[in-house]
C-alpha cells in the first residue's frame, strides 16, 4: 500500500483580506494600509526550508502583483504557485462572468511569475458551496484541474456537508476532469469535525489534532493542512471583534509555528504537485512491473 500524501499550502492573503474585515478595509484603501504579507510570508518559507518541505502557494492575485519578487522567492524554493483568485472576493458575493474576470485576472499575473502552468485553485472562504457550482465550469475553462475549496461541514460561511470526504472529480468536460480535495474532516457519528489547518488548528488542543491527524492516517486520508501568513504573526495588529470573531482570528496565534513544526516532524508532507508527481511515479512502476512479468 502506498504512504499517504499529506498536503500542506498556504492561502497568500494580507493580516487585513479576511472575510471578517471585508466591511471594514474594502478594496479602494488596501493600498493605504500597512502590508505584512511580505514577513509573514518569509517567516512559511524559511520554515519550509529549515525542514525541507515543498508546499503549494495559494497566491492571491493582487499580493503577487504588488509583492512579484515574494512568488519568485517561492518558486526558487521548489513550491508550487496556485490561485486564491485575485481580490478575495467569496464567490458566493459573485456573478458568474464577475468571477471568470477575477480568476483570469490572477492566472494572467501568476503565470507570468511561475515556472509551471498554474492549476491550482482555492476560493476564499471556501466558498465553493451547493449554491456556487457553476463556477466550475468556469474553473475549467480558465486551465483549472484541481480545486481545494469544499469543506465537508457544517458552518456559517461556508461548506456542503454531505460532500465527498476524499478527493473527487468534481467536474468533467470531454473526458477531462478537475478533481476536488476537500479539505480533512474526521468522522464521529453522523458528524464530520473539520481539521486540517487554519483556525482548527489554533482552536483545538495540540493533543487533540494530533489524535485527528494520528485517525485520518490510520483511515488512509491524506491530511489537507493549510495556514496563512498572518497566522505566523506575533504582532498581527489587532482590529476590535466580537468575541466569536476574537477568538476564531486571533487565538493560538504566538504558539502557530512551533504546533506546526511538532506536526511536521511527526507527519511528511508535500505540494500539491509533488503528490500529483508522486503518483504518477507510483503508476509508471507498476507499469513496467506488469510489462516485465507480461
């Protein structure tokens, strides 16, 4: 049986894109704002490095366009570039050809600045729900072939409960297809109970997403694990919230890093891409055993 592929990747997003603050700081005063995504940023790829681990950048167009030189840095570490879409707009707040805009809008940025075709996507907010399918075909027409947008739970944001826990195709066009990686999620009872990264994985006890993480491989689930960049900041700047929104955005926060560097010498991890390369590989060796023996 083959190692399961844990994926790590980082949705590439300024302290000031969360969905929470959308109201607060709207597009036309970003550029007024003090930036930290370029430190923060360092901070994943020097960790990347020090523990030799390849992951995949889920760059938000109007970051890579401001900030060129951070995605060069990125490529120059072996990671993978992919889509966050361009303006961090949920696309539950979009138009069908307002999306395809803005999803062009950044491949056309990213691609200039990748050493690989970009295929990659994650909607902010994963908000790819029931009520936002018809973005795939839009997907897929752009050069999408994966997608890592669907949260299998329950939440007031976002997610389709009864999706497929494991990867998926999605959708199909001419015998094509663009496959699904939902993000992790651990069965108990009736209930799937989100993990994988993010505010989760600042939440819960440590002992505790060990125990989930320890569960999904013994089930032969890859752990999908993602982050972003103002979740390794130390100084993020704090904005007043209401106390759910307090405790989801900023707790956990100083103790981020050193969880996940625990987590990944305890569990291996790659890219997106290198997981697709991996089994490509894993393929072409069972295909020659099976010509050798024919």
């Amino acid at each position: 049986m083959a190692e399961t592929m844990n994926i790590i990747s980082f949705d590439i997003e300024d302290w000031f894109h969360p969905e929470m603050f959308s109201g607060r700081f709207p597009r036309e005063n970003w550029t007024e704002l003090e930036s930290r995504v370029r430190r923060d940023t360092d901070i994943i790829l020097n960790f990347l490095s020090r523990k030799n681990v390849k992951a995949t950048f889920f760059y938000l167009g109007w970051v890579a366009e401001k900030f060129p030189e951070l995605v060069k840095d990125t490529v120059s570490g072996g990671h993978e570039i992919a889509s966050h879409s361009y303006s961090h707009s949920m696309i539950t707040k979009m138009e069908p050809e307002e999306f395809r805009a803005d999803l062009r809008r950044s491949l056309d940025v990213l691609n200039d600045l990748s050493d690989h075709p970009v295929v990659g996507f994650r909607a902010p907010t994963f908000s790819v729900t029931r009520d936002t399918l018809w973005a795939l075909p839009i997907m897929f027409e752009e050069g999408i072939r994966y997608d890592s947008s669907v949260f299998p739970i329950h939440h007031d944001r976002y997610g389709i409960p009864d999706a497929p826990r494991e990867p998926f195709v999605i959708y199909e066009k001419d015998g094509e297809e663009l496959i699904e990686y939902p993000m992790t999620t651990v069965r108990y009872g009736s209930y799937n109970l989100p993990f994988g990264g993010g505010g989760y994985f600042r939440l819960y006890p440590f002992w505790m997403s060990m125990k989930l993480a320890k569960k999904c491989q013994e089930e032969g689930r890859p752990i999908m694990f993602y982050a972003h960049p103002w979740e390794f900041d130390t100084e993020l700047p704090e904005i007043e919230l209401g106390m759910l929104s307090k405790l989801r955005h900023y707790k956990g926060i100083r103790s981020f890093l050193q969880r996940l560097d625990r987590m990944t010498d305890l569990f291996p991890f790659t890219s997106f891409r290198e997981a697709g390369l991996a089994v490509n590989r894993e393929l072409e060796v069972q295909l020659d055993a099976s010509h050798q023996t024919s």
